[in-house]
C-alpha cells in the first residue's frame, strides 16, 4: 500500500490570488488600507466561530502566547496545562515568562479531572486547556471549577476546528481560542493560526503585541477605543501572518463543515474496525462532544515493550501507514519527559503509561472506504503478528471508553497465526 497523501489540494482559486500578489510584490497584510487577504480571513473566521474579534498569527503557539500576554500574566505564575500535548504548549508558556503545571492525562487521553481539582490552587493563574489530537476533555467540570476560582481558560483548539460541546464551537468556551494553520490541521496553510475571543480590550492587547506597530491596528476590521489606551505600551513581537497564507488558508474556510464530517466518519469507521478484532482500544468521544478528528488514537493491548513498539512501527511503515507511538518514537515532542526546557516533572505516572502504549495514525478527511480498510488491515495484520495472544486481553467498551462491546481474547489457535504470519510481513 502507498503512503497516503497527508492534504488535499489547495482550491484553485487560492493560486489566482497568490499569483497576483506575487507578481506585486504585496505581501504584508498591513500595506493594504483595508481588505487585505489577512483581514477578510479574520473576518470569515470570527463569523464562522460566532465572535466578534479574530487575530490571524503565523501558529497557534503564538496565539497561546499572545493570549497569555494579553491576559496580563506576571512573570513566574503558574498556568495549568495537560501533560499530553505538544511542546510548543508548555514552550508558549514558557515565553510568555510563566510556569507550567503539567496535569496527569487518562487512558481516554483527556484530562484526569481528579488531578485537575487538586492542581488548581490559588496560585494557578491561567489554564491552557489543550484539546489534543481532538479529545476534548469534560468542558462543563472544567469550566465550573474555574469560573469558581476566576481562572481565565485558553483553549489550545490546534486539531479542535469543528469540534462542538453541547452544541457550542470548541475555541469559543474559553477566555480565548487558539487555532492552527499548519499542514495536518483542518485548514492547511503550511504554517498560521488564529487567536479568538469576545473581550475588546484583551483582543486590542494582543493586536498591538502581535505587531501592529503604530496606527496599523486601525486597518482591522473591529476596532475600539481600548487601541488607543495601549498605544506604546505595550512590547511588539513578529507574529504576524502573511498575504500569501491567508489566501491559501481562506479559499479553504468553505470547506470546514464538509472536512469536519468526512473526518469524523472515517474516525469512526476505522474506530470500530480496529476494536472488532480485540488488539486495540480506541478512546470514544464524550456524551457532549462532536468530533471533527484528522487522525485517530488506540492503544494495542499487550504493547508493552520498546522492541515490539519498534517491531510494530517498522512492519506498519513497510505497509504504508505511518504509526507514532508516543511514548517509543524517538524524542517525541508529545511526551513530556523529552521537555527538557523544563524541571523535572514528578508524579504524572498515568500519563507516562498511557503514552507509552497510545499510538497515532493520521487519518486526511478526503480517505475513502476502500483506503481506510486497508489501513485497518494492515494494522490489524501487524499487530497479529507483533502481540502474543497469550498477552492480549478483553476490555468491556462501555466502561472503559472504547468503541465496541466485548471483545474476546485471541485464542491458541491464533498464535500459530501470528508467529507465522510475523515471517510474512
């Protein structure tokens, strides 16, 4: 099998644009008087997201930081952030001169809410809440609990663009919503993000230290008397997006909705294909939440090991899915012991288990049928022959989370399968 293609096309209208701003020369969004291609994206994106202020940034790690910023954080305090995410999180914090709290991480790769209540302290200042690979955690606990304490919330929304809880748009439950533009996201601009949120005068705030230097914050498309109260007070940093992305990433908003369905029912096909053969746990999503997934999560029972992670890695590649097992690819920057810009993290033990067997596969929303069973073929083929039946397990679905109802051991008879099987990979 091919490796599958990680995007689809670009929408061709997108290349008009890009073409004649080439041939111009005019690529920064502030030299237009209004209507660049930066602003009508923000534009489009607040109306999609139903607020009324966006910032287009060059990634989503510099909208955390941004937020942070904005939000007026002190230098040293301490932000709450899940230990299963990636670096550029803890590292957005980190520039914006706070202090990671890493929270522990469940089996169903959410927030382990009891570790959360007992981490947000009086000298929690700020949570970045990352939905990550997708899995939103319980929003109506978390919320409560820090509604209660007046701990401002910013979403970390990078693989969450579609996602709704309760009905509401993941990014717009928080304080403020970060989104990204890079290349596995739904909307692929190579690099880029998106900063959004409802407050004026924290969204004048970051507009000004995004670089908006001078009076180039009054070409936005939403300004307020609260520009003028921060002019020259506030540092600038570069973090602005291009023309030339914005156009790319704009022809593509249309194409939200379709791309949020189409990633969802591939998820959940695949899902239920890898869970009916009894080798792997998929983590289901959550009574409140609706998905818009670009990759799916499992956990193979009885991968316990760093050689038959390796094992099961290479045979999967050799067939053309491309497996990450977070917890054994080398320097992983979704496992927080390779953040070495931090202290050392102590405790997070559930997470670091959880980790070491979770593996990830992306999954482009334009896969058809046909594609997708042969992906759940081959993995389901590898992990016959990588897992000893002898080590693989039940697991009842309702209670632990995963897609399916029981599924039965492997019997004897299989692991004469399997060994010779390994042979023939």
């Amino acid at each position: 099998m091919k490796t599958i293609p990680h995007a689809e096309p670009v929408p061709s209208e997108a290349a008009t644009e890009v073409l004649a701003m080439l041939q111009s020369g005019d690529l920064f969004r502030y030299t237009a008087d209004a209507d660049s291609p930066v602003t009508r994206l923000e534009k489009e994106f607040a109306r999609i997201m139903d607020v009324p202020f966006a910032l287009a940034v060059n990634s989503c790690s510099s909208a955390i930081f941004l937020s942070l910023k904005a939000l007026g954080l002190g230098s040293g305090e301490s932000v709450l952030v899940p230990a299963f995410t990636f670096a550029a999180v803890p590292s957005s914090i980190v520039h914006a001169g706070c202090k990671p709290v890493l929270v522990d991480t469940g089996s169903d790769l959410r927030l382990d809410m009891d570790d959360f209540r007992r981490k947000l302290t009086s000298g929690i200042r700020a949570v970045v809440l990352s939905h990550m690979r997708g899995h939103t955690s319980d929003m109506d606990a978390i919320m409560e609990a820090c509604q209660d304490r007046d701990v401002p919330i910013v979403e970390d929304a990078a693989h969450s663009l579609g996602t709704t809880w309760s009905g509401r748009k993941v990014g717009t439950l928080g304080r403020v919503g970060c989104f990204s533009f890079q290349s596995y996201k739904l909307i692929n601009a190579g690099e880029g993000g998106m900063l959004i949120a409802s407050d004026p005068d924290l969204v004048a705030r970051a507009i000004i230290m995004s670089g908006a230097y001078e009076h180039n914050w009054e070409k936005h498309a939403i300004v307020n008397a609260r520009f003028v109260e921060w002019q020259n007070k506030l540092p600038l940093f570069g973090l602005r997006m291009s023309n030339l992305g914005a156009a790319v990433a704009l022809s593509q908003l249309p194409d939200v909705p379709r791309r949020a369905r189409n990633g969802r029912e591939n998820h959940d096909y695949l899902a239920t294909k890898l869970t009916a053969s009894g080798l792997f746990q998929v983590p289901k999503p959550l009574p409140q939440e609706v998905r818009a997934p670009d990759s799916i999560q499992f956990l193979l029972n009885g991968l316990d090991n760093a050689e038959d992670a390796a094992v099961f890695q290479q045979l999967a590649e050799k067939k053309g899915v491309n497996v990450q097992i977070f917890g054994h690819s080398r320097d992983n920057a979704r496992a927080f012991w390779n953040w070495k810009f931090l202290e050392e993290q102590k405790g997070l033990s559930q997470t670091r288990e959880v980790l070491m067997r979770t593996c990830d596969v992306r999954l482009p929303v334009h896969l058809q049928k046909a594609e997708l069973d042969r992906i759940g073929g081959a993995l389901v083929e590898v992990a016959q022959a990588v897992v000893p039946a002898k080590r693989s397990m039940c697991w009842q679905g309702s209670a632990n989370g995963v897609y399916g109802d029981r599924v039965e051991a492997m019997n004897d008879s299989t692991t004469g399968q399997q060994s010779s099987g390994l042979a023939g990979l």
